[in-house]
C-alpha cells in the first residue's frame, strides 16, 4: 500500500464516521431516505413521485401558472 492510500483511508474512516449511512445501510435506491415517500429527505423516483415532499408542492405550484399542464405536456411530439 503507498502512503497516499494509507492517509486515504484514515480520512475514509474519519468521514465515514459523520455519516449516518453505513456499509449495512447505504443510501441507495433501496434505502426509504432516498426515495420520493412523502418527506423531506428523499428525492429518487417511487411509484411515480419524484422529489421530496416540497419538491412535488413546488413543482404542482408551478404547472397551475404554465400553459403546459400535465395532461399538455411540453415534449419532442410537439416541439
């Protein structure tokens, strides 16, 4: 091992330490904290929600006052 990797993984370790997600429980797309259920945390897609719970308010605020709304969407067909 070169020193550079040795010193490497004392600030791993050290900033592995901060996180609260470990090797048993990573933030993926397995983990609820990653994935759109309502909160404020998790942003990945779940049964068609994408974002956080003020992602989704922001974003519905948003259509009302766009001309494209959900059932005209903005997209290639009509671009």
């Amino acid at each position: 091992m070169s020193k550079l990797e040795g010193i490497s993984l004392q600030f791993e370790t050290c900033s592995i330490a901060k996180n609260r997600y470990t090797c048993n429980d990573q933030y993926n797309t397995g983990n609820p904290d990653a994935l759109s259920t309502g909160d404020v945390q998790g942003k990945g897609e779940l049964n068609g929600s994408i974002g956080s719970c003020d992602d989704i308010k922001d974003r519905k605020c948003e259509i009302t006052k766009n001309k494209y709304q959900q059932d005209r969407q903005y997209n290639a067909s009509i671009a």
